[in-house]
C-alpha cells in the first residue's frame, strides 16, 4: 500500500510535526509542521512520490533527524492546524474514504501560505490547483473506503479456508468461494449486489454463505455459445 | 492510571469537526507519550440534545489529561475523575 493511503502514518506524521516544534522551542504546532511531518511520512529514501510529481525532500531543504527538544516545551496545535485536521476530514468525506488518511492531509496542508509549499510549489512551477490534481491521480485503494474489516498487509487469500459448514463468511472467504478478487466482493457489497452485516459492535462484516451462492445464475444448456442467435 | 472525563459543550459541533478533534487528540496523545507521559483517549460519546460531549481518558494525573485537551486545541468545560462501573463488576 502507498503510504499515502496508510492510515497509521498519519500518527506518525503528526508525531514528527509535535517533535520538530519542540525541537525548535516553539509552543504551537504550525500547518508547515504538519506539511513537513506528511511529506516525510510518505517519503520513501527521501523521496514524496505525489503522483507524477517527485518531491525531493533534500532538495527542499528539510532533515530528517532534529535537534533534541527543549525542555519543558510543550507545544499545542494552532488553531489554523487545528482547522487543518477539520478540513482533511471533510476531504476525506468528499473522497469517501472510511478515515482520514495521510492524502487528505496533503491535500489541504498543500497551500499558499505555508512556507514548505511554497518553497516545493516553486521548485516543481506547481500551484495549489496542480497540487491537488497531482494527489488526485493517486488512485485510492478499495481498503481504504471500506469502514471495516479491510485487511491487513500481510493478509492474502491464499491462507483463506472456510470450514464447509459455516453458514457466515468474511468478505475474504466469500472471494476465495466466489474465485473472485476480494475487491470485486467489496465492490459487490458497497453497490448492494451482495448482502453484508456487521458484527453488533465489531468492525468485521459477514457475508451469509447462502447470499454468496445466490450470486450464482444457473445459465443453463440454451444459454451457451453454440444457441447464440447468429448475425 | 486513573480515568477522566472531559466535559464539553460544543454547539452547532459538525461531525467532521468532531472528527478533526478526534484525530487531533489521538496524535497529541501519541505525542505525550513519546515524551514519557502515558496519557490515552479511550472513548467519546456525544449527546447531540444537549450538544454535548464527554470524553474519557486514562492518565497518570488530572493535570496531564488537561494538557492533552489543550494541546489537541479541544476545549472543555471540566474535567473529573471518574470510577467505572460495568454489569460485569457487580
């Protein structure tokens, strides 16, 4: 998964963003904080892939270790960071993504005003209207728009295997029964062609096995190649 | 590790908005806690007819909770100790 769409790196992120302000000994949290926490978060050998766009994080400027914080600094957010949490989470809703991911916050910490994006915006000749269309690009996992249950790295089909007599299967399971792409089965749950439930209180989501093999049309003899109406 | 609720009023509050604190005081908590402070948001709930919020946390002190409230930029009306009680422990 691109850490773009790696919901754990947004606390990481922020976590760099509090120890950058306490490392320079300041008490708030700025939007340049958080930009810069986002883009390391995201970066791979020093490097923001944002699209077509390459964001070069040496180029700009920016370190990846910090000075050891001053004592006794305890810095809060800015009320403009503050907002900035606001507005990633409406992002995130508009891109109907199930939590805020790391993208979002990109999407809306990427503006004039903010003094790494400006510096970034003039190294790359971008403007906040390119930023975004470079983030749009980035194709958002079906994982990522799932609320629950959405599978974790690691976890492949291959080490599916539903018991024969469960009357429940989880969507992974119903992809392995189906011989389908589990995205394909989520796609089939989120559109309502194939009925899902969620545990009371639980994130995992149940498929009724019968539901599964519903899916299943019966074509029968007169509806094979051969009886095809000819041209 | 003691428990707290924090006690908000937030009228006209949106649930993005609700959200956005959300996000905030789980990464200002993370953020403590790299400083050696071991405070945690456990849950929220919020009573939309009174527009109202309580939110519960463990910590070591009353002190360090009102910190992580002030540092997530979330503000409050008080914060108490609270004594937990479930079906399960009566």
């Amino acid at each position: 998964m691109s850490n773009l769409f790696n919901p754990d790196r947004v606390i990481l992120a922020t976590t760099h963003a509090i120890e950058r302000a306490r490392a320079q000994g300041r008490n708030e949290v700025e939007p340049d904080d958080l930009l810069i926490g986002f883009l390391l978060a995201v970066s791979r050998f020093g490097v923001a892939q944002i699209g077509s766009v390459s964001v070069d994080l040496v180029a700009l400027g920016l370190r990846f270790d910090l000075d050891e914080p001053e004592p006794g600094v305890k810095p809060r957010y800015s009320l403009r960071a503050a907002g900035a949490f606001d507005r990633a989470v409406r992002v995130a809703r508009g891109d109907g993504a199930g939590r805020v991911l790391p993208i979002h916050f990109l999407a809306v910490l990427g503006e004039p005003g903010v003094p790494t994006f400006d510096r970034l915006a003039a190294n790359h000749g971008l403007d906040y209207a390119s930023w975004r269309a470079a983030l749009a690009s980035c194709t958002l996992p079906d994982e990522a728009t799932m609320p629950a249950d959405a599978p974790t790295e690691g976890e492949h089909a291959a080490t599916v295997r539903p018991p024969e007599d469960s009357a429940l299967l989880s969507p992974e399971e119903a992809a392995k029964v189906l011989g389908m792409h589990i995205q394909t089965v989520r796609g089939y749950i989120r559109s309502g062609k194939l009925p899902a439930f969620r545990i009371a209180g639980e994130r995992a989501i149940r498929i009724r096995r019968h539901d599964v093999f519903a899916l299943l049309e019966d074509r029968g003899p007169a509806d094979g190649v051969a009886t095809r109406p000819r041209n | 590790m003691a428990t707290f609720v924090a006690i908000r009023n937030l009228p006209g509050i949106t649930p993005d908005a609700l959200m956005g604190a959300g996000a905030r005081v789980k990464s200002c908590a993370a953020g403590m806690q790299g400083e050696g402070t071991d405070v945690r948001w456990i849950r929220s709930f919020f009573l939309p007819e009174k527009s109202q919020t309580h939110c519960y946390f463990e910590g070591p002190d009353m002190a360090s909770v009102k910190e992580l409230n002030e540092r997530a930029q979330i503000p409050f009306v008080e914060i108490v100790e609270v004594a937990e009680m479930t079906p399960a422990s009566i």
